[in-house]
C-alpha cells in the first residue's frame, strides 16, 4: 500500500516511508495538543475552532447578520447627509425674511414660516458644523466608555431631540437650537459608526463595508433634498426637518439586539461577551486565529497584573510559540519554526504548562480592567506602545484632503458654483442639479464598494486624487473663458471620481492601520478636523467667490495635486494587511513607503502590495 502522502506543513519529503509516516503522526499528535490549548487561552469552545471543519475567520466572506449590522449603524450617518441637505433648497419654504411680511401665526397652530434675518439662517446652517466639532471631541471617550454600540444607541436621543425641537420651532433661535444639537448628534456619529462597522467586518471585506458610510451620506444629501422640493405646503416642511427622529427611533429599538464590536469587549476584558460576539459575527468559522490578533493588538498597559498572574509579556514559550498562530497568513517557515518548537519538550508536558499559565492568564484578563487609553497627544508624540507618527499623519492628512476638495461647500451651499451657473435661467434647476449630481455618485461609490478589496486603497485614492485635480483644471478653464455646458459636466465628473476614493477611503482606512487601544484617539482627532475643516471651507468659499471666483478651482485643485503625491509617496496599502502587521511595517516618524518595495522583495512578502510604486499601479 502507498504510504500516506506528506502533510502541507513539511518542508521536505522523508528519505522512507516509515519515517515519513511517523513525522506525520506526531504532527497529527502536536496539533490535537495545540488545538486543546484554544479554550483555555482563548476561552473558545473546541468546537468552535477545530480546523479541520471551520475555515480559518480572518478569510471570512459574505455576511448576512454584518450586512444588516452595518445597514442598521448606516442610519446614523443618513441622519448626517439629511442634515447638510434639508436646508440646502428649503429656505424660501421655511424662512419668512425680514422685512416681514403679514404674520401667519395663528393661535394654538405653529407657523407655516419662521421669521430669519440672511445673518441668522447663515448661522442655522453653519451651527451643524459647529456641533459636529463638538460631539467628534467626545465620541471617542463616549464611544470607549460605554462601547461602540451604546454610544449609537445613546446618540440616537440626541437625534431625537433635534429632531424636535426643529420640527416644532416657532424661533430662529429655536430652529438653530435644534440644528446645533442634532450638529452633535452628526459628530459623534461620524467617529463611531465607522469605527464600529470596521471593527465587526470580515477581515476580507472591510473595504466593501466601510464603503457604506460615505454612500449613507449621499443618499441622505439626495433624498433630503427631493423631499423639500416636493414639500409644498405651509408646515409640511416640519415633517421634512423632524424625519431623521424616526430613523433614531428604529435604530433605539434595533441596535440593542445587535452584538458589540468584539475589540472593545476585548479592551475592557469582557472576554465570554467577546467570544460570544465574535462568533456571532463569524459564525461557521474557526476564530482562533483573529481571536488571537485581537488580544496581541492590547495595549500592554491594558491588561491588569494582579500576584501571581502573567504579564502578556511574560507568557511562557510554550504558550507564545505553540498555541499562538501566527499574525497574518500563515506560512510554511513559521509552521516549520512552531513544529520545531514543539519537538523540543513532550506533547503533554506542553499542553500542561500552557493549561497551568492560561488559567492564570484568563484570571487576570477577567479582573476589573484599568481604564488606559492612548490620548491624542501621546498618539501625535509617539509616547504609545507602537510609535504611530506616520499612521497618524496619514489619517489626518486623508481627512483633510477630503474637506479641501471643496466638494460639499461647492454644490450644498447658497453661493454654489452650481447655484451661479443655473439661478439665471430657473431658481428650480440649480437644486435639481445638486439632486443629479448626488444621484450620480452612487454608481462612483458603488464602484468602490466593489473595488476596494481588489484594486486596493492606494489605487483608488491615487485615482481620484488624480482625477479631481484635472477636474478642478478644467472647471477653472470653463469659469474663465466658458462655455457653462463645459463647467458643470467636469463638476458632475469631479464628484464622481471624488466618491471612488477620496470621498470613502478616509472612513475607515483610521481603522484598518491604528491598533485598538489607539483608535479612540486616533478618530477623535481625525473627525474633528474633519468638521473643521467644513466650517473653514464654508467661509472660504464666499470670500473668494466674491473675489475672484475663476480661482476658486485653482486652490481646491493644488491640494488635490499635492494629496495625490502625499498618498503616493507615503500612505502605506492595507489590503490584506492585519493592523499589527501595518503598524510594525510602518511605526516610528514618517518615512516614504515607496522604496520598501525593493528592499521587501517578493510577492510572498506578508505586507503584500503595502508599498506599490507608481510603476506597479500602472502595471496593473
């Protein structure tokens, strides 16, 4: 009879059958010991990561119940484009200008229109941006107190409240009061929704789930605006303003049902609420191995040390070497190194000292957690466990290039280019052309729903970068010498190429290269700027509008010229990338991430297309 062929993990074959068939047993033998040694360091049930039925989670594909998860936390974000768009074609409907006019307030009735002056409805508008500031500085604290989930859920009463207090304004001031607190509501949701949709997705798919956020504001912006054109009658824009109530009221009764983001219950040392989310999200997958990354991404001031107990530093080589899977894709050199580990004591002697430690090391977990968390400046200062500098810049440098292409201070504001182009002709084209050019960014980001884990962020940021600062050339070539045709079809192109990468990469990329115990501070910081960086774009546009207009793309287009470079030379990939293997790539002060292709060599490197020149994009 033929011997059995040698397992995947040998590196060569034996020179007879006979030995050949005993190393495969006693491979056999070290691996039922190894998988014995989950549970307890893990707290994972056997069944649940026996390898030779799950395949491994981090290669995780299609989920439903994320789906859905991720679809219920996008409401949050509608709420945010609904509150940018509402107000962008209803003034004439809500806004009774001075000098005013008959009163239509009638006794017992709200009125059918709000007394403004132009200052106080500029303010109305501006104050969400102002509140966005606000609730971005406190989502992060909020958001790891109480959990990404509860964060959502509380924030839903702070939509609620702005939702009413708009819906039954009888003020200026209590119009803007409602806009400001629903402003707050926007802000925080910005920092938790993506950090908590990038936390539960597939390993795999984080691209195509993160795409959500960006999509959830245009379809708030786009839907917003066709509800207050088809609003016409005296108060039934009360309705229009107070419907993101009702999305907060389904995501308060929803949410609660759905599981919390595994990270944080690992950041807090709930481990059993961990494990059971974690296979919740994955279920039907063998969680050993993310379920390990997850606890390797801890900061070490984290996790308590109690008498008695194992630091995580101090685990016993038989734990570290034997049990641990290694980070990233598994490898025929780390399996050979585990195997040759192995061999060094017997099976049950390892099983047992790892049985010993583990134990401890669970205690310790499950004891009351210290309440660490990397602030803003020790992240900025390198002063963390891994020195995140240059991840950081990359963050906020995205971040700002979003605001700086001009995009939404462009189209959704009174001094549009959009609104100069079309008032002349009908005061109804100008909205209408803000709804079509909405309207087609949702195939743009649909696009990138489909190829962010394929092409890779950097393609797609390169792309529209690129795209936007010859876009931004020819708006400014048609605003000089014309014709208006030429002006608006490379406005329509420009939001287009805008939402395929600079307008949806920037969400969730903060998440996918800054470690757990550095995200809180990392989106706080990264939101903050984003806001703003809004309410600086919305004052700068006027000014230079009433200037000199014909320049306004010049400057937008430089920044988009000057990102595309940023992004090439030092923005590293993340495909395919765990956040332990990008931030050991990429940790300490900036540093170009183009010339580490040569140096890293193969395409069986780990960091995979990390560090693409411009020459491999074009390749591909």
């Amino acid at each position: 009879m033929a011997p059995e062929p040698a397992s995947a993990c040998s590196t060569s074959a034996s020179p007879g059958h006979q030995q050949q068939q005993q190393q495969q047993q006693q491979q056999q033998e070290q691996h039922k010991h190894s998988r014995t040694m989950y549970p307890r360091v893990f707290a994972v049930d056997l069944h649940d990561v026996d390898s030779d039925k799950f395949q491994d989670s981090r290669d995780a594909g299609f989920s439903w119940y994320v789906l859905l998860t991720t679809l219920l936390v996008s409401l949050s974000v509608v709420n945010i484009g609904w509150s940018f768009g509402v107000v962008n074609v209803s003034k004439p409907i809500i806004c009774q200008l001075y000098p005013l006019g008959p009163s239509n307030t009638h006794s017992g009735e709200f009125p059918s229109r709000i007394p403004f002056s132009d200052s106080a409805w500029t303010i109305a508008v501006g104050i969400l941006s102002v509140g966005g500031f606000l609730g971005a500085l406190v989502s992060g604290t909020i958001s790891d107190s109480i959990g990404r989930r509860n964060a959502l859920v509380v924030n839903n009463g702070l939509y609620l409240a702005g939702a009413v207090l708009m819906g039954t304004a009888t003020t200026a001031v209590h119009f803007t009061l409602g806009r400001f607190v629903m402003g707050i509501g926007c802000g925080i949701a910005s920092g938790v929704a993506n950090t908590y949709i990038g936390e539960i997705a597939p390993f795999k798919w984080r691209g195509f789930y993160g795409s959500f956020f960006q999509m959830s504001i245009v379809v708030g912006l786009m839907f917003s605006q066709l509800a207050a054109m088809y609003t016409t009658s005296g108060t039934g824009w009360r309705i229009v303003v107070a419907l993101p109530g009702a999305f907060s009221l389904i995501q308060i009764a929803l949410l609660p049902l759905r599981v919390e983001s595994p990270s944080y219950l690992l950041k807090v040392h709930h481990i059993n609420e961990a494990r059971h989310a974690l296979l919740t999200l994955r279920r039907g997958y063998d969680v050993a191995a993310e379920w390990q990354e997850s606890l390797l991404s801890l900061d070490a001031s984290e996790v308590p040390v109690r008498a008695g107990s194992y630091h995580s530093a101090q685990w016993p080589a038989a734990v570290t070497t034997a049990v641990t899977p290694p980070t990233g894709h598994h490898t025929a050199s780390k399996q050979e190194d585990s195997n040759a580990t192995m061999k060094t004591k017997e099976p049950k002697a390892v099983a047992d000292e790892a049985a010993a430690s583990s134990l401890t090391f669970a205690e310790s977990m499950l004891a009351e957690p210290s309440r660490h968390v990397s602030g803003v400046w020790q992240t900025l200062c390198g002063r963390t466990r891994d020195d995140l500098r240059h991840l950081m810049a990359c963050c906020v440098v995205l971040m700002v290039l979003q605001q700086m292409s001009g995009i939404s201070a462009i189209l959704f504001s009174d001094s549009g280019v959009v609104m100069d182009i079309f008032d002349p002709y009908s005061p109804l084209s100008a909205p209408w052309a803000c709804i079509v050019v909405c309207g087609t960014s949702l195939p743009a980001i649909f696009l990138c729903l489909v190829c962010a884990d394929r092409l890779g962020r950097r393609a797609l940021l390169l792309g529209s970068l690129g795209g936007m600062a010859i876009c931004s050339i020819l708006i400014s070539a048609g605003l000089f010498y014309g014709p208006n045709s030429m002006v608006m079809a490379a406005v329509f192109l420009c939001y287009f190429v805008f939402n395929m990468g600079a307008g949806v990469v920037p969400w969730y990329y903060i998440s996918e290269v800054i470690p757990s115990y550095s995200l809180g501070a990392a989106t706080v910081l990264c939101c903050s700027l984003y806001w703003i960086m809004s309410i600086a774009t919305g004052l700068m546009v006027p000014l230079i509008e009433n200037s000199t207009p014909q320049w306004l793309f010049v400057v937008f287009g430089s920044f988009m010229l000057f990102g595309f470079f940023v992004v090439m030379l030092f923005v590293p990939e993340t495909v395919d990338c765990p956040v332990a293997d990008v931030v050991k790539k990429h940790s300490g002060n900036i540093h170009l991430v183009v010339k580490l292709r040569s140096s890293t060599g193969a395409a069986g490197n780990s960091m995979g297309g990390t560090s693409r020149s411009l020459l491999d994009l074009l390749r591909r």
